[in-house]
C-alpha cells in the first residue's frame, strides 16, 4: 500500500489543511477529521516573509502531534526551512515539505530531511515549472503541485497546476519513481476530479473541506466515491 494511503480502499489520500481547522477546539477538529477517515494532516507553516502571511510552528505542530497519531505533512512555507527542519522532526512531524522558491539549496535540504528520518516534500508555485525540480524526483517522497499562490486558504484554483500533475505521473512512470504527487489549494467537488483525472494522489483540502457539516462525506466526494451525495 502507498504510504500517503490510510487504508488500502482509498485510491486517493485525502488531507485537510489545518489552516481552516477551528483553533479554537483544535483537538476536538482534529478527532473529527480523524473519525472521518482522512489519510494525513496537512499543516501549513508561513513565515511572514516568504509568503505575506504568518500561521504557527513547531511549537503549534508539536501540539498537533500530541493530539493526533495521523500522518503530519508540514507543508513549510519559509524562506530558509533549511534552518527549521530538526525544530520540526523534533516537533514529531513525518514529512517536510519545502519550497523550490525557498532560499534552500534542494538537494541538499532533502537529503538533511532524510537525515532525520522524515519523508521528504517538494513544492511548486504555480508560477514555477517542473524543471526547477525534475532533477530530484528520484531523491523525494512527494511532490506538492500549488493550485495557488500560497499565503491563504479560500482562493480560487489555479489550473496551471493540472498539467504538471500529469507531466509528473509521466514522469514517474518513465522513471519507475515513487513519489506521490499532491496538489494544494482550492481543491473542492470539481477540481477534485480534474486533479484525479491527472494523476493525483493527494487532494490537500481546506476551506471547502472544512466547511462540511459532514466530512466524511466530504472526503468520499473529494476520492470520488461518493454517491452524488449534495454539496
Ligand atoms: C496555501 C496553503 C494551502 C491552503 C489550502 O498557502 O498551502 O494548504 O491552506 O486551503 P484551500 O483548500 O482553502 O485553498
Ligand atoms: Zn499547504
């Protein structure tokens, strides 16, 4: 079974991104997120400075680890994670990933990621093309597609995104990779299914998961397996 997969029947991981989680009843969200059945965690952590927003960090992530035994993705939205990354396993995360735009040489900041025992995490801005990580595919556990400028939760999908799901399934296909690829940012009913039809493994989901009333629901409408089930 792919590791991004909680159980064997779910052909797509679906992940909340706890920026739309209530913190308020942190614990409480997060237990409703699990009962639902979700796959893994999606946290996203910003600096102020690599994107015009600030969220939390280790500390925060490691409050998250002690409420949840989910897979915890940090989705490090920082300008030099290079200098973050053992605050973060110590924090007990089970992936980082990091930015191509970041002030971070990759290679070596995946290889410190392996270093401390983690799965290791690249991501896109929309703007960005594959190349700026191709070279490395071989060296990485996921690939997070931006499907938009990161910052904020609630904005609209960026479809530039969609082509590079598909040129990444080709490509891991060609290499015998084993990445899995994510896409992030304004995942909802409909670009869910774009970003399956392409390739996706991983349906990272915020504001349009975290509005359900019923989120089990939610992730069997973002895997597709619901049944036509209402909005
Ligand atoms: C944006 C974050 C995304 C975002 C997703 O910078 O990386 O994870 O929270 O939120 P929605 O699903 O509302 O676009
Ligand atoms: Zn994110």
């Amino acid at each position: 079974m792919n590791w991004w997969l909680r159980r064997p029947e779910h052909r797509v991981a679906v992940a909340p991104s706890l920026l739309a989680a209530d913190f308020t009843d942190l614990r409480a969200d997060i237990a409703a997120m699990d009962a639902a059945g979700v796959d893994l965690l999606h946290l996203d952590v910003m600096d102020g400075h690599f994107v015009p927003n600030l969220t939390f960090g280790p500390f925060i992530c490691a409050a998250i680890r002690r409420a949840s035994g989910l897979f915890l993705d940090a989705h490090l939205m920082i300008t030099h994670p290079q200098r973050y990354l053992r605050a973060f396993a110590d924090a007990g995360v089970d992936a980082i990933t990091v930015h191509a735009e970041a002030d971070s040489p990759l290679p070596e900041t995946v290889a410190a990621i392996a270093a401390l025992g983690l799965r290791r995490g690249v991501s896109l801005n929309p703007g960005t093309p594959l190349a700026a990580v191709e070279p490395i595919l071989d060296q990485v556990d996921l690939v997070l597609v931006m499907t938009v400028e990161p910052g904020f939760g609630g904005q609209a999908f960026d479809a530039r995104g969609v082509e590079k799901v598909r040129r990444l399934a080709e490509l891991r296909r060609q290499r015998q990779a084993a990445f899995a690829i994510s896409v992030d940012g304004g995942i909802n009913r409909e670009t869910a299914v774009v970003c399956r039809q392409a390739g996706a493994d991983i349906l990272v989901s915020g504001s349009w998961f975290c509005r359900h009333a019923d989120r089990r629901e939610a992730a069997a409408v973002l895997r597709g397996t619901d049944h036509g089930a209402g909005d």
